[in-house]
C-alpha cells in the first residue's frame, strides 16, 4: 500500500503533522546490525526544523525512540518500530485555513480524493512527514555502511537563479555541512543566505534544486525491468513533497548531444572497468556500473506564502487569506537529508535484490 | 517483484529480444470490460519497427494473442495473458559482440548482476521487451475510457537541439500522427526527420524530449505517500530504456520562480475548481488536480552508432569494435506509444486505488 | 514483508514480548469511517493477560493509542498507527533461559534463522505479539460493520478431549463471553475450566480447537487462484503462534462421505440462493456464497511447562530446566479473539478486493 | 494480485480451461541455474490427464514451451515466461450447463463475483489452472535441489474411508509412482483403485487425504509473523481447488495429548539439533527446525457427478441436470504433483527470505 516503501527492505510510516506523532516500520532488515540510537537522531537532527535562520522557526526536538526490533544495539531481524512525538504544534494557526484551498497545497486535492481531510498544518501532506523517512534512512545508511561501504551525499546545487558550478566530484560532507544552507560552494551558499533571507522577509519563498552522487557502489545493483535503480528513485525522489524534476547524469543536457558524443567508451581504470567521463552518471539499462552514481531534483518554490493571497473557500466561494504559522521560506537545505534518506533506502532495497540475483552469490550465502 | 507493475491493476512481462516471443500478465482488470482484440494491435502497430525510413528497418509484425482472461471480447476478471512472437531475428548480427560490452548499452551491468548474460540484441534490456507493455497499456487505455473518459497524449517535443515550442494545450493526436517523427508541429517535424535522417546517414544517433499530458482526469489521483502520482509516474517512466529526465509541470524551471509567481490561486471556470495557470501540471500533494497533468520526459542519443567504437571485453581487453544489425537513430518516434503505455498503467491502477479510498465510494460500489 | 499482512487493507506489525510496546500501521483504511478508541480497546480487553483463574497472571493493561490516521473520531484516509506500551515484563525470570533451547518454543529456529534471539519471553515470536493483530483486527470489524454488517464470531469447542456438539448455527456472541473458557455450551465451558485448572495445577498444559463463523457475508469475496478465501484464511490463521491444523465446512470428515453425498444443491431460500446443508461452509471455489462460512482451527498444547524438562543448551549440551514466569496453561479461550480479529482482516481485504473486481460496481463507485 | 504467489521468487499465472491456453511468469528465479525443459515436462507428465483408468479420460499432451528466460539450458536471471497450449476441448459438452449453477463448483460464485463467467470447463476454477503451477513448481524444486538438496514428496494416504498407515519416514517416490493411485502401501493402494472405479462405475466420486513430507531442509526457514512457513503453506495448498483440511504434524491428534506429552525435548542426533518424536512436524514458531516437515491436506469428493442432479439456473429456477464431460471421479492421485508443486514453491521463496535474514549470510554473498 500507499504508505510503504522497498521491497526487501521495506519501510511503512505514519503521521500527521498535527497528530500525537510519526513512525515508521522497517520490515526487511537483517539481523546483526549494529545500530546506535544516536546515529539515527544524527539524521534527524539535519532534518529538523529551527536549525538556522533561513529554517521555520517551529521547534521540534524530533526525538526519535525504537520500540522493537533491535536489542542491545544489534538488529533482530524483526520489524523495527521507530516513534517521533511531535511537540511544538499550534494547530490554532490553522483555524482561519479549516474551510479553504489553500493555493499550491493538497487541500484541495486530499478533499477530492478523501471526502475530508487534516487541515492542521498540511496533515499528512505535511513535510513534516519526511522526519520518518530519515529515521528509515538512516537504518538504511547503516546497513550500506555494513555491507559495501559506499557513500550518498546531497547538496543544494541552485537556489532560486543561482546555482554552483561545483563538478560533483569534488564535494565532501564537510563542505555541504559548514554552512546553514547546505551548499558546498561557500561563496554561493552566501549568496544563497542572503537570497532565502530577503524571500522570507519578503513574505516570498524559493525553489531550488539538490545534487546526489553515491559514491562506492558496485556495480549490478538495479532489477530489471520495472524496477531498474533510476526507476526506484524516480518513485523514491518524486514521492517527496514539492518535487518538479529529476535528472540522471548529464539529464536533459544529455538531448543536446550526439550518440558519437554521448557514449561512454569503457576503459580500465586502477584495474576497474571505467568510463573517461561517466555521462551515463553511473546507471547503464537501468543497473548500477560501479562508477559515481549522480544526477538532480528540483523543488518548486514552498507554496506558503506571508502575504494575501486569493482561493476558494470549501464551498467554493472565492475568498481573500493569509497565512500565519511558521514554514521554510525555501525547502531545500533540510530536503538534504532527505533527499539522502531516499536514496539510501533504495540501495539497501536493491542490495537485497542483488544478492538474490544470481546462484552463486546465494550458494556462497548458504555455504 | 521487477517484472510486475502496479498494485491493483498489475502487470508481470516477460521475454528477450532474441528469444521465442515476449508476453505479458495483465492481474487486477475488472471483469465487464470490452476488449478488442484489434484496439490493442493498433497500440502495437504504433510501436511496431520499420513504420518509416527513420525507425529501425527490422521488420516485426508484432501480432499480439490473447490467451486467456476475455470471452466473447468482453474481460472475465481473472489474468489476462498476451503473447507477441518474435519473428524477425538477425542474432548471428550479434555473434562478434558476444564477449564485449557495448558502450552505453547494459551488457556490462547485466554481466554484473547476473553473471550472464543474452547478448543477442541486448536480450531483456532491449527496447523490444516494451512491446509487453504497450499490449498492457492498450487494456489500461480501455478502463480508462470505460471509466472517466480520460485522454492520455504523448508526442516528439524535442530531437537533439530542435525543439517545438507548440504549447500542450493545442496539440492534438492527429497532428502527432500526422508525420513519421510524431511532433504535432508539422513544420519542426520536417526538421527532424531531416536531422534523423542526417544522423542516420553518419552512423551517429539522437536524443530528444517525449512531451506528455492527460486530459479530463479526475481530482483525487494519487496515493500519499509513497505513490504519488508522480512518484509513480516517475517510476514507471524511468523504467523506460535511455530514459535520463523527467519534469512535471513547470519542471526545472520552476526553480526560476518565486512562490509568489508560481503559486497557481484556485478560481472557478464553468462551475469547475481551477487555476488560471496550472503550473504545477495537474498535480497537488501528489494527487490530481482534475486539470491537465503534463510534463516531458528525456531521452538519451541511442547508444547503437554505426561507426567505429573503442571499448573492453569481457575479458577486459580494449577492442575496437562496429555495430551491425538494425537500430533506430533515435529511439523517440517510437517511444511515444511506449509513453502512454506507461502513463495509462499508472492511471488505471490509481483509478483502482482512487475507488477505495473513501468509505462513500464503495458503499455505493456494493449498493 | 512477513510482518505485513493484507493487499488492500494492509496491517504492518512490530513489537517483541519484553521490549517498550507492540504497534501496528493499517494502511489502505478508507476515509470517513467512524473509529472509537473503546471499540478498539475493548477487543484487546478480550485477549489481554490476567483475566481470570485459566489465564496467566500477568497483568497487562494493553492500553491501545492511536497516533495517526483518525481526526474527530473518523478515519482521513491515510495510514493508522497504533501501539500499545508493555508494562508488567519480568525480564529476570528468563534469565536462566537465556542460553538454552526450550522445548517446542521458537528459541532454536529464531536461533538458527537470525543467528541471534531476543531470550526473554519469546521476544517477536511471543503470543503477546498478536495484540497489535487484535487492535488492526478491530479497525477491520468496524469497516465490515459499515459495510456490509456480517458477524465473525470464534469460540473454544474443544479442549483437549472434551468436544461441545452445540451445531454453529446456534451459537452466539453472548454465549461465549458468558465463561471464563470461552466455550458457548456451559457445561461443557465447566468441564473445560475444570481440565485446565488441574493441568495449572500440575504444571502441565493443555491444546484445543476454536470453531468459528461468519454470518452476514455477501457471495463474491475471495480472489482466484492464489487468495481464494479459504487461502488468505490458511494463511491468517496458520500465521498464529501453535496452530496445528484447519478445517473448513465438514474438514476432514468430508473425505468420509461420497460426492453424491457431499454436494449442496443449489435451492431458492427466502429468494435467496442457499443450499440444504452447506456442507462447503460457505465457500465454493475459494470463493464466499453468502451462506455460512464456518470452519476449526486447532491448537497445540502450551509449550510452556511447570516441571522439569530436558533440552540443550545454545553450546549443544544437553541440560534440564524448569520454567518459571506467568504463562497460559491452554491459550484457547485467549485465542478467540485473536482468530475473529484475523479473520476480519482478511474479509475487510477481500471485500475490497471485491469492490474491484467487476466493472460495473468501479462505475457506481465513481458515479 | 490474486494470480501471483511468492514474495522473492514470485509466479504468476493464467489461463482457462478451454480457452487457447495455460501460462506462467516466474518471476525472481536468480541467474545461473540449469534448466531442463524435460526436467519440467516430468512433472506437468504426472499431473496431466488420461494417465491411467482412475483418472479423467481428457487427452492433454500439456507440452510446456519456454518462451523466455533461459539460454543454452541456463537462467538469465530475468522473468522465465512458459505456456501449455490447451488441445482437447470439447467446449460444447458445456452447452447445457451454461445458464445453470452446478451444484458445489463455482459457477455460483464466479457470477457473484465478476458478473459473469466462463461456464466452459470451470473456466479459471478448472482443476486444468494448476498444470501452469507445476510447470513454475519444478522450477521451483531444481532451485531447491541446486542450493540445498532437499526433497518434498507428497503421496495419497486415505481415499474415502481407506487410510494407509504407513509412517511417513518409511515412504519413497518409488512406491509412490509404483501405482496408478499414487499411495505408496500396494495393498491399499489395489484397495483405493477398487473404490475409485466402484465409484466411477456408480457416477459417484471419492475425497481423500494427500499425505506430504520435506527431507533435508535446513533449519530457519519461514518468516515471522506472517509469513510463517506453516502460513505460507496454507495459502499455498488451501488454494488448491477441492481442500477442506489442512493438519501440520500431528494435526488435530496433538489437541489430545497434554503439552508433556506433546513437547519435543532437543537432543543431538549424530551431532546435529533434533527431537526424539518431530511432533511438531519439523516446524516451530513457524520456522524449521531442520527436522522432516510434514502434514496432511484433505480434498474433498470431485464435485462433478454423472448421475442426475438437482440444482437452480442463473434465473433462479429449480432444474434437473445431468453432467457429460470427461472428469477425475477422484481428484487425488493427480493432486499428488500439485501439492508437491506448492510445497517447492513455499520453499524456493522462503529459501531466499532466509539468505536475506542475517547480514553474515548477506556478506558472505557479496564477498
């Protein structure tokens, strides 16, 4: 159903913005896995709100508890159970919204396909939905630690019309990490700032778009032919809210090129079968080739806005409103994590499928 | 698993390109639909190679049979099966390709994954095992009409650097079918069948853009949170061969924008919730608006060039190699079919889902 | 993942016997149906620990909170999480179990499928598991309620020897609650109590068999060819912890008779289609037939004993023990609330199912 | 979707009985395996009709066709399409009963279900779906045989009232195949066969009671809390047409016995885990214990009669009919291969659950 994710690994949440809390079931992780409450809050501490300035101000601890599942630190194999009670609501905020449309929103859209809907702060369409997913992500980052060490990374690569030209390969986590806008270009993460500050003083928000690369994976992770790995992250990366575009390797710069131009000749490199350039950004037909793995998703401009705006009512009367409560005047430094979350869900998913995908490696399993 | 798609109304295909035939499951359609046998060759017939001097010349009739799951052309409810022979294979094309990898082909990866693989004609990761879901798709194109009369389009919005810039709005299946390269805009068209036929000539090959759109789908499409409409969508046309971008709405530019621009204010048109600018392409929160959804979907140059290519072989030695066999020189008139296909399998599906989604409705299901 | 249960109506569980709290996620529950938190605590009143002589002694509140899904006492749509915290654990009094097998428990085979246990009180594979069942089984019972008003109602008719032959039809809901067995015949439900108080006694324990029915089902629910009814059902019930054996209609005794003397001839009852005797118990071909659908399930003994037993320990040494701890002497009058919640879980997934399968009742869902 | 089974090595089938033809996707089967087509044939030979006098007269050759997923007798590790054209229909045998419900088939049901249905031969509920089951069940049983060698035989153990009471460690495949009736104790087996024809004689038929075991399978397979093994395999075989019982182990017998009498104290049996009795029927928790596993499973008497019979027509009025057709009058000697087919099936899956389950097995496959 429409609240679980993975097929080996799979994760199922829970929550509404406004609601007692979020949570999340991580079916499919082996047992053995050493796992440390605090390297989950880690994630989630990159993802919660009232980080900086140019984050909502609305205060969550965003504690995270495991009710089941791991014992000792060391996983099961049974289901995880993971609760984050929310705490800084003021659900009052939305006492002017209950009976409006709220424009670029999903009122509208939960009504028709609900007949009712949580006008608390979005309800489940809420952002804040994502926390559980990061909790998930992080179990998932764990296990990818274990088994192949490879590395997911995500940055804010543009903000609104300004954008780093930093090639992907030379960004670190520390660079990503030193700044509020998650931006590893310093100079432009400046810009960036000041350009999400005057937004929100504005009563204006902005889009943007967030890098990946996953470095270290091997190669032959992807399942043909529904659920090749760019398949899995466009339904993984699309599912996040706000989402408007997603690209892999050169992306649509890809359709200015010639097949002479755009082919990536294999070579060995260090005794690895490489490519010179890696246009194909690290998936041929849909499997991973052991190269950098990397593409882009743009978010679309967070659409509350603090100035009037017109709607319809529920009734459809049109009507004149503006918002109060507490929202990110740009959604993209705290989609980071995020964005990481995802990412690392569908590796662990398909490292399970990989390792069923061929005899040998199972008989070597079973030995 | 990866070969199945969706989750009430499923599809599970199967076939090499090299191999005896391809063939498809259709689980989940309601028994009571009218299915022609002839609508859904004419699918194929779009699909089918050696339409025209700019598609491959290989020449498949594609006849599809219905084995099982419709009785006096009308479904019983239970599993469709349809199987497509394959007829005319060339496989001794494939024999000094056998122990290399292609560039930008799967060979490598599916060598990777599997330990094996078909080399003729790319076996599984062909564009032939699409044939499968376009037969599946002409059964989800007839729920949809049975159902809510919804109208999937697809078209040729862009090849290399040519690009029409017709608005969704106007283009109309006619207009795309009026011409080989399936662009609606008749004087681009003439330009890239030109430049198709230029690349062709060189032994090179091109990229372009698939535009899309669905008419007069209801609001309410799309299931929070892990099966948005868009995250669906961005499965399902990712899973697609050569596929590298995807953008709904606006796409990537809607990074360009504030949110003050971008927000679409809901208003009334003919009694109908609206906005005056859709940018957000028909979807809200990951569920349809009853607007038009649209976006545009990104193709890679065909990785098959008819001229000479460096690369390793299995046994990781550099080898110059060249292609024979018959390929497209540029996978996009073709694909349009391909796209809908996919499209109206996550429509059917979320059709599927939509209905339970609100005690009212099945209560009115089981009156 | 095998901690989901449900296509439609999904149930995702988690919780061990002696960590922080069990929980579920009913994903798939339509909006608008109305969900009292009593109606849901009452069923887990029904299978809690400590209520009376024949039960164990350990106290358990079973406090159920409901965390999403449900606003103002009706369900939005989205995902319901539910847990239940534990409270009264004695972790020390499995100390002395922690490095040996017990006897018919599931300490070896947990070994031995995930290299690692949870020791104390049986961890996931704890009867204490199926409260999260109970409480998703409720949300089930009151979809069916509102839907279609069929009644599931389980009961104990055997404990070890001692059998009622009260015939199905005549048993009912209050009859069952009337003793502390469970067993709607109260002199037998007497005799029972009195076998069981003596196994306690004695430290030894004892098995039976929970007949049950449903009453009220539409013909129609059950999906061919791998859940059929009678298959989700096998699966339901044979997921219960010291299940041994199932019957439908007659069972095993149906092999006794010839088919001349098996089948039910159809007849008009009341304008309704039935049979004379119903020997099928209501289901034909897997699916139901508006008649009766009744069937056994049957429990193993107790593992648990008060007296001394021999095994090995995890090092293969053999070595005896004696159990202390609070355990049920016969789990049969505990089960039955547990085996009406499975069984609704699955009826509630199948009339979706069935609200999907014929196109006529999508087009008055939709109307 | 209900003509899918597996989680990991999933399939899918369809087919009619008298339409063109049975088919079978296997889905998740890994890369690598050797695969026969004879090796298939042989099973789909001991399941097809015309085999001896007890069985029905229908000639079906049931020539399995691979139509994709296997080169040079080896699996690719992408989806293995296979088909079993129909040949001897004689449809219109069928016409007389097209507008009436026979008595204990599914012509009832199917009508309630999908609103219409194929009255030939059963159409979907036909006996004839299950060839496409042993046809993915021998690819099932050569996956099994390649990583652990186990080995599943199912045999007739009581047909009508007559029960051989061979131990089940006694009995070998040999004295299986050795007789038309397929029970392995010749003197019983010369008894049943007498029945079987006694009653085809009198236009009667007979039920029975299929008897199964696995030898050789390695302890930890089956997957808490729902997918159990004992789960799996009572959607496994309660979704085969006609069973009514299903017993693990001692079955009902063990609600008799005290739990120390029923308790299986471990010992070490030439170094290895095991009991003194396997009461639990290789099976605790519902994982295996690396003991035999076995049970039961009860078919009722075949439903079709060739002896005048009281029934309604689809318009509700009573009618006296007669059946023609060609039919088993005793379904159990044909039952023995699909029960076996299940049972491989169950295991394959949860052969590959089990690697999943512990991250050293996971290491060990991609070192």
């Amino acid at each position: 159903m429409s609240n679980s994710f993975g097929r080996f690994f799979r994760v199922t949440t829970f929550g509404e913005s406004h609601g007692p809390g979020l949570g999340v079931i991580v079916d499919g992780c082996p047992a053995g896995l050493k796992l440390d409450l605090a390297e989950i809050q880690q994630e989630l501490d990159r993802r919660k709100p009232g980080q900086s300035q140019i984050t909502t101000s609305r205060k969550e601890a965003d504690q995270v508890q495991i009710l089941s599942g791991v014992m000792d630190g060391v996983t099961l194999g049974t289901s995880i159970g993971m609760i984050i009670p929310n705490e800084d609501q003021k659900s009052n905020a939305y006492d002017n919204l209950k009976d409006l449309f709220r424009p670029s929103h999903a009122d509208y859209t939960y009504q028709a396909r609900y007949g009712l809907r949580d006008h608390r702060g979005g309800g489940r369409a809420s952002n804040r939905e994502t926390a559980a997913r990061v909790a998930a992500g992080a179990v998932a980052k764990k296990l990818l630690s274990a088994l192949v060490g490879s590395q997911t990374l995500a940055w804010v690569q543009q903000v609104g019309s300004l954008k780093t030209k930093m090639p992907h390969g030379q960004i670190t986590l520390a660079q990503v990490e030193a700044n509020a806008v998650r931006c590893p270009d310093a100079e432009m993460a400046e810009a960036m700032i000041a350009a999400i500050t005057q937004a929100k003083t504005a009563g204006d928000s902005l889009g943007g778009v967030v890098g990946f690369k996953v470095e270290g994976l091997p190669a032959g992770l992807g399942s043909p032919v529904f659920d090749k790995l760019t398949a899995r992250l466009g339904q993984a990366l699309f599912s996040l809210p706000a989402t408007r575009s997603l690209g892999f390797g050169l992306g649509e710069q890809a359709v200015l090129l010639k097949g002479s131009e755009h082919n990536d000749p294999f070579i060995l490199r260090q005794g690895k079968v490489a490519t010179p350039e890696n246009r194909a950004g690290g998936v041929l037909g849909g499997i991973s080739s052991g190269e950098t793995l990397y593409g882009h998703l743009a978010f679309k401009p967070t659409a509350t806005l603090f100035r009037e705006q017109t709607t319809l009512t529920q009734d459809l009367q049109p009507v004149t409103f503006q918002a109060s409560g507490r929202h990110d005047p740009c959604v993209l430094p705290r989609a980071v994590p995020i964005v990481e979350a995802m990412i690392n869900l569908v590796l662990a998913d398909e490292l399970m499928s990989f390792t069923l995908a061929n005899l040998d490696r199972i008989k070597k399993a079973l030995a």
